[in-house]
C-alpha cells in the first residue's frame, strides 16, 4: 500500500488582478480540495482521477496533482 497526497485547485482568477488566486485566497473561499488516501502498489492515476470526481461531483473542475508520500 502507498500513500497519496491529492491536492486539487480550480483555475480561478481573481478579475481584479488577472492572476490565479493563491492557495490561502482559494481555502477561504473554500475552492481547494486536499487529502491524504491510500492505494494500491500498481494504482492508476486515471481511475483515481475518475473515481474522486465520481464521489464529489464538485471536483469535476479541479485540477487534481498526485504525490506519492512516503
């Protein structure tokens, strides 16, 4: 078994500033997503990816990054 971090962002950007809000910007406005899972040692990016935005369908526009922690 491995453990992932998964963090998810949507690309918002803020109309003021035309850049992409930060990561504290986007906690307060609760548009981040992160979690610790555990998977399988031949686990699939792709079926994680698919299976997280079946479960919460809010992370349907999230950009989702996986890290591997040891």
């Amino acid at each position: 078994m491995k453990k992932l971090k998964i963090t998810g962002r949507p690309l918002l950007i803020d109309p003021n500033t035309q850049k992409q809000y930060t990561v504290s910007q986007l906690c307060a406005m609760n548009c981040y997503y992160e979690d610790i899972i555990e998977v399988d040692d031949n686990y699939d990016t792709l079926m994680l990816d698919l299976n997280l935005q079946h479960k919460y369908p809010e992370l349907k526009t999230y950009n989702l990054k996986f890290e591997e922690i040891n």
